[in-house]
C-alpha cells in the first residue's frame, strides 16, 4: 500500500451491539482440511470471517489447528485468544479496534504474515516472531516500538502512527521499511544498525531536519539500500547528501518538497555527492545531465583547494562511476 491510500478507518467510538464469534458462524466459514500439527490426525486450518461486525473471539481458544486465520474488518478488541492458536501461520486483523497486542501473544513459533493494519494499537507487548517475514502496522497509534527477535522479517511498514521511537529492531534480513508520516524528528530514533540487506526506506515527512546517523552505528548500515524516499522534510543544506555517500548502492533518491530543492543548482549538488544515482525525484538521469554533475564537482573540489590536485582526479573518477541499476524498484509514492 502506498502512501497517498487512505484505508478504512474502524470508528472506536462508535456504538456497535456485541456480537461474540459462535460455532455457527465458524461452521460455514473454515475450511482447508490437513494434518494436525501432532501429526496424528487431520483438521480444518483455515478461518475467513472478514466484515462481520464480530466483537468477540473468545472461542477461538478451542480452534488449536487453526493456521490461517482472517478476521479483518471487524470490531474486535482483543486477540488474546489467539494465543492458543500454536502453528497459527498467518493473522489479517486489520480494520479491528485492537489497541494492545499483548505478552501473550509473543513467541509464536510459525507465525509468518501478519497485517494489523488501520486498528488503535498503542502498546506492543509481544515478543520475538522468529519466522515472520512480514508485519504491517500501517495507520495505527504507536509512539514507540520495540521489536527485538524478529530473524526473519523481510518487509515492515508502519506508515502513519504516532512513531518517535523503532528501536531495537532486531531484524538483519530487512528488505523493505516504510516509515512515512511519523514525527521522528531525527534518524537516529530508528535502529538502522546491522541491515546490510535493506533496500528500501521510506521516510517520508517525518520532521527530518538532518540525517545524522542514517548509517547506523558504524556508518556503513545500510550499504545495500537502493531507495530512499526523504521527501517532504526539513532538509535544508545540500551537505546533508554527503551523509549518504557510504551508500554505494543507491539508485533512487526522493528529495521533494525539502527546502534544499530551492538551491538553484539543487541538482547538480546532489549528482556530484551521489554520481552512482538514476533517478532524483520524478526524474531519470541523463548521461548529459550527469557529465555536467561531473565537472560541478571537479569545481566543487577546486573551490575547495583540494589537496595536491587529488580531489580533481577523484571527482573525474566518480562521474564516470558506472550505474549498474540493482535491486527492485519500489511502488513509488514521490
């Protein structure tokens, strides 16, 4: 989901009669019949109940084989009774009014796909998803996260809470977070350490004024990053770009309504920091528009007094870095 969708919203405040989740209702709607996780005998394993006005799930406790459950669009409060759900697999619960994810919900062991989407989560309590590769909390009111143990996560978005604060974010496999509509207000809230798989990050609008520490603790995080969405902060030197240049593999660069992009050689500034870059907002790099950047630089680095004349040579150098286009390009949103 980009970032411009506008899901629905679950109204907490308004008035819904109870309507507790029944066998009559599981009934018609489970379905998948496999082995039992025991192995010794079979069961149904999948439960689709989205849009039902359900308030209560407390039935579920008894549904243990249950593997892929869909709950969206509801009224539910409390997942609690999922905890019983030990090879639960996969969890859609987004459209809820859930505000807790609690303790109880920690450890689970298979949990692989989980959208929690446009609920009112304020507190997270659960702890390590060893198998989770994706977690989207998108349009929540979280104001700090901590995910710890979380191995196997491959794309996270949480676009839209309240997030000051991601932080620890125990996840090396990363390949995708979004970030946008956040007040942050520094970079160095994100735990951005230990990600050398991560190729997308988006930031968008969240109060960024420098982007001091965007390489993590050791500076050179995020070496495999290909895109990064900075669109819509408070960027307001062009010498906060070289701050990205430990990234040797970025190719898409989005730097839209910062103040920065009123510079009148905003462009060339950004080229000859970044020679290796494709695209800078909405527009391709031409091979014309980047031999120019190229011989900015060189009179970047002599206005400078570069030493010995080294800085000419490496400017020379850098313009003519090959661009060689890796990783997926992203849904764009800039």
């Amino acid at each position: 989901m980009s970032d411009e969708d506008t899901p629905h919203h679950a109204n907490a405040d308004e008035p819904l009669p109870d309507t507790p989740l029944t066998a009559g209702l599981i009934q018609p709607s489970i379905s998948l019949l496999a082995r039992t996780g025991d192995g010794l005998s079979h069961a149904y394993t999948r439960l689709s109940l989205p849009s039902h006005s359900l308030t209560d799930i407390a039935i579920l406790k008894n549904y243990t084989n249950l593997r892929y459950v869909d709950l969206s669009m509801n009224a539910i409060a409390d997942l609690s009774p999922l905890a019983n759900l030990e090879f639960l697999l996969s969890l859609d619960a987004h459209g809820n009014r859930v505000e807790v994810v609690g303790r109880e919900l920690g450890g689970r062991k298979w949990l692989q796909w989980v959208d929690l989407r446009n609920n009112g989560i304020r507190n997270w309590e659960a702890g390590d998803w060893p198998m989770c590769g994706w977690l989207t909390l998108d349009d929540n009111a979280l104001t700090t996260l901590s995910l710890p143990t979380f191995p196997s996560l491959l794309h996270l978005s949480l676009t839209r809470n309240t997030l000051e604060r991601l932080h620890p974010l125990g996840a090396p496999k990363l390949q995708k977070l979004y970030l946008s509509h956040n007040p942050l207000g520094a970079v160095a809230g994100v735990d951005l350490d230990d990600k050398p798989a991560l190729q997308v990050l988006h930031l968008r609008e969240c109060g960024l004024g420098s982007l001091e520490g965007i390489g993590g603790r050791e500076g050179a995080g995020l070496d495999g990053l290909v895109y990064l969405n900075l669109r819509g902060n408070n960027l307001s030197s062009t010498a906060e770009i070289d701050r990205l240049a430990h990234m040797h593999s970025l190719r898409i660069l989005v730097l839209t309504d910062n103040p920065l992009t009123s510079h009148p050689t905003y462009r060339l500034e950004i080229l000859a920091r970044l020679p290796k870059l494709e695209r800078l907002d909405k527009e391709p790099i031409g091979d014309d528009e980047r031999e120019e950047a190229g011989a900015y630089k060189i009179q970047m680095v002599a206005k400078r007094g570069g030493e010995d004349g080294e800085g000419g040579e490496e400017a020379e150098a850098d313009a003519e870095g090959e661009s060689d286009g890796q990783g997926e390009e992203p849904q764009d949103d800039d």
